[in-house]
C-alpha cells in the first residue's frame, strides 16, 4: 500500500502538482507501528484529481476517496477552515496553495510529518522532535483549536495513552479549562475515543489523564480510579459507572453484563 501511494505521489509530481503522503501513518511508520491507512494532502483539486486518476469519489469539506491498484485512499486538498458548528465542524473550507497553510490546521505536530513523492520527511512543525520526546504538542493555539474542535481533548488523551507520551504544559492546561467543551460532542463519538483508550494495554494511565485533567464529569463516567487492567474494552466498561445516554450494541450490553455478574 506504501508503495503504491509513493506511485500515486509521483504521478501527481509529474503532472505539475504537489502530493504528500501525512498523519497517523507517518507518525506510526517513524515509530515502527504497522498501519494501513494512508491519508494523501495534495495541492490538486476534485477537477485535476479526476484528469490524473480513475475512481475519484468526493466525500466532503475538499476529500475524495481515491481507489488506486486495489487500494483505497483519503486525497484532501490543501485548505483552511473557517468558522466551527458545535465546536466540531468547520462551516466553511478554503482551498490554500501551500502545504504549510494545510498542516496549520491540523491538531497535533506529530500528525503534521509528510513523505514526498521522493520518501524524505518533510517536518515544518517539528513532529520528529516531539515524537523523539514523546510529546502531544498542538498546532498553535491549544485553547484555539480546542474550541475549533472538542475532540481533540479525547483525542489528545488517546495519543498520550496509546503512545505513552506526556501531554504538553500548555496542552495540558488548555485541556483542563476547555473540559466543559466535551459536552458538545455526542455520546457516541464520545464512545468511539473511549473504546480506543479502554482497549489499549496503557488503558491505566488513559484512565489517570482523563482523572487529573478533570473529564470525568463532563464524560459522565464514574469510578474510574480503581479500575483493574483486561484486555478486553468491555471489560473496562463493565467496571465503571456510565451514563445511559452511551450507546451499546445488544452484544456489548450482554458482554458487559456477563462479565458484572461473573465479579
């Protein structure tokens, strides 16, 4: 898959355009995680994207799905955001020209490193460094982005928690004066973050950030603080008390439940 969206990097390269492959799977392939999902910025639009390849689908705010040699990519434009809907969504996109403009929006500096068509990193906000000491740095303005987007309080947590990496001091504290913002955020998106952090094997030191920053409450989960290791995310769930308002699938209710009963 790598190599087929370097092809991908070069094919856009030779047709006068900018292409990079960015995020989660540069960050994971500097640290040695495997990864299949390969997110492409590009200074092409939908018009030159569909001139250069077949298979382009639109999706939303300047993506497409692109399918190339039997895989599937997510190819974004470059843009900016402008103006939020419920601290989530931007109202607006703007197409920008430089990929600097493109990485300036985006949440944290270690998802900001790109590999060009000719596989050399391109690292304008000092991912490396931060990934080298084990950071969760935001792009700018933490309290800014925060309210731009209340996922990534979760998200930043996930990171630091999956990774095992220290939440930066501005970070850190821009988390525990924006907490209220979680409740912007649905409870099932709310889930989704949660089911990664209660799955990972540091799923103790998720539960120890999500405690000393203050998320609990607006997260609506109690007794976190005495929870005891398992593999198994329900297994977690099954420790602590949650609000109704999360949603299970018949299957996770009744895995839950058999495992309340066993203790």
């Amino acid at each position: 898959m790598y190599k087929t969206a370097i092809e991908i990097l070069n094919i856009m390269h030779n047709n006068g355009f900018e292409g990079y492959i960015i995020g989660g799977y540069v960050r994971d392939k500097i640290l040695g995680i495997e990864s299949n999902d390969i997110d492409i910025a590009t200074n092409a639009t939908k018009s030159d994207l569909s001139n250069m390849f077949d298979g382009i689908k639109y999706i939303n705010f300047g993506s497409c799905k692109l399918e190339y040699l039997g895989f599937s990519y997510e190819v974004t434009t470059f843009r900016s955001d402008i103006g939020y809907n419920n601290s989530r969504w931007p109202e607006k996109i703007e197409y920008k020209k430089t990929l600097i403009e493109d990485l300036n929006r985006r949440d944290f500096t270690i998802n900001t490193i790109c590999i060009n068509y000719k596989e050399e990193y391109i690292d304008y906000l000092n991912g490396i460094e931060d990934l080298n000491n084990k950071i969760i740095r935001s792009v700018g303005n933490p309290s800014i982005k925060l309210k731009n987007d209340s996922l990534r309080i979760l998200r930043a947590v996930r990171f630091a928690c999956l990774l095992n990496f220290k939440i930066d001091d501005s970070l850190y504290n821009a988390i525990k004066e924006n907490s209220s913002l979680l409740n912007n955020l649905s409870f099932d998106r709310k889930k989704i973050e949660l089911d990664h952090i209660f799955a990972s094997s540091n799923v103790l030191y998720g539960f120890k950030l999500l405690s000393i920053l203050g998320l609990s409450k607006n997260l609506e989960i109690e007794d976190i603080n005495n929870v005891k290791y398992t593999s198994n995310y329900l297994g977690i769930w099954s420790q602590i008390k949650y609000s109704d308002k999360y949603n299970f699938t018949r299957k996770e209710i009744k895995v839950i439940n058999s495992i309340k009963n066993i203790t």
